[in-house]
C-alpha cells in the first residue's frame, strides 16, 4: 500500500474516532454547488495530513447595551482528545435541566460536535476562476467520510489520481436542504484533470496553528458565558486556564 493511501485511511479513522468521542478563517459549506479540491502538505505530501478534526464552543449573553455578546473557542475533546472543561460543564447542564426544551436548545447551541478541516481549494465554479487562495474547508465529518470514500474509490480502481498536483481534480459537494434536513452529495470532477497552480500550492494554510491556537482569555469569556447561561459552576480547574499555553 502507497504512503499516500496510508494518509488517506489514517484521515478516514481519525474522523470515524472523532464520532464517539478559528488563527485560520474556516471555508463552510454553501447551500448548492461547491468545489473542492485537496491539497496535500506541499514539505511531505506523503506523510503529514491534509485534515484534522475540530470542534469549537460558542456561547453567548447580553452586554451592558442589551445586545447579544458572543464568544468561543476551540474544544479540547474534538480537536485533541484531550480533558475539555467546557464539555464538562455541558454534561453537567443537559443532566440538570433534562425534560426542559427551552433549556436543552441553549445547551444544545453551546455543546461542540465533531467536524474536519481541509486544506484545500474552494469554489462555487467549477473552474475555481473566483478562487484567490487556499483554504481551510469546514466539513460534517459525514461529507468528510464520503469525500474519503471516493477519493480511495477511485484511487483503487486507478481512475484517476485525484491528490496528484499535477494530474488531480476536484470533487463536487452539492449541498441541499436546511438544519436537520441538510443533505450533501458528492461527485468527482474527473474530467478537469489541471496542475495546482504555484500561487495555492506554495501558500497553504496551517493546520497545526489552527488546531493548536488557544486563548485563555477567550476560553475564560466562553466558559463564564456557558456559567451564567446555565447555572453551572466553573471547574475547579479553570483557576490554572491563564497558565495553558498548549494543547499538545
């Protein structure tokens, strides 16, 4: 097997793990056509991954004005399996007000889920022509499983070399509905088989600071936010926040 069909099952695994269990803009899903097309780590294409799965924390209250203030921060259980006192204080929210609607909706709101970000090219064109840079493209990690399947699919069948930056090609993401209705197909592009121009290859995001930015300050606002949304008391251990300067 090719190293580069080890990344891909590699890829595949840490996102079916990421089920039980922003530094970068991130590009979301539009409703419609999208195009994406993979970029692989232009210093070891074989070895280091195109993706690693994320979860943020929103939460939110009012300011002195009346209006809605927001706040978040990357979760430490989705994006690094590691302890996540903001989890924790969910967990603790949805046991209390279990039966309540209004307040399992607000909790639901600020709970993170699982999700991938990809290094690649996004459109809404399939000739990519308004595209001026490359991305960090939020996926469902079921989008993400799909994508994977095909790309592997193909790859086994010798259809095509989709990662290849010389003869690759994008797939189609046709996003359709709304909420829970959400639906997403995806389709490869293979008869648009072009080089990665120079200008996407050589400025390519990075995953590492994405996944491994933190902010004690932010992380203090959100996890005060979750506090006073529901109730909950802050950890014990968010005393020491100041002091975490890595997730790694």
């Amino acid at each position: 097997m090719s190293a580069l069909m080890n990344l891909l099952k590699k890829s595949q695994e840490v996102a079916k793990n990421a089920r039980g269990n922003r530094g970068n803009d991130l590009q979301k899903m539009q409703p419609g056509e999208n195009y994406v097309r993979i970029i692989l780590n232009k210093d070891d294409p074989d070895n280091i991954p195109f993706s690693h799965k994320y979860g943020i924390h929103y939460a939110k209250s009012k300011g002195e004005d009346g209006k809605d203030v927001y706040s978040a921060h990357l979760c430490f259980q989705h994006t690094h399996d590691k302890p996540c006192e903001m989890c924790e204080m969910v967990m603790e929210a949805k046991a209390k007000y279990k039966g309540n609607k209004a307040m399992e909706k607000v909790i639901d709101d600020m709970r993170a889920s699982p999700r991938m970000a990809v290094v690649g090219m996004w459109s809404q064109k399939e000739d990519f022509s308004d595209t001026d840079k490359t991305s960090l493209i939020d996926m469902p990690m079921s989008v993400f499983d799909d994508l994977m399947d095909a790309i592997m699919q193909d790859m086994n069948d010798e259809i095509g070399e989709p990662l290849s930056r010389e003869k690759g090609y994008a797939y189609q993401i046709t996003r359709t509905g709304s909420g829970l209705d959400t639906d997403y197909k995806v389709k490869p592009m293979r008869k648009n088989k072009t080089a990665v121009p120079a200008k996407f290859w050589d400025n390519q995001p990075s995953l590492e600071q994405f996944v491994n930015q933190t902010d004690p300050t932010k992380l203090m606002a959100t996890s005060k936010m979750i506090a006073r949304a529901t109730g909950i008391a802050l950890p014990a251990s968010m005393g020491n926040s100041k002091d975490r300067k890595s997730v790694v």
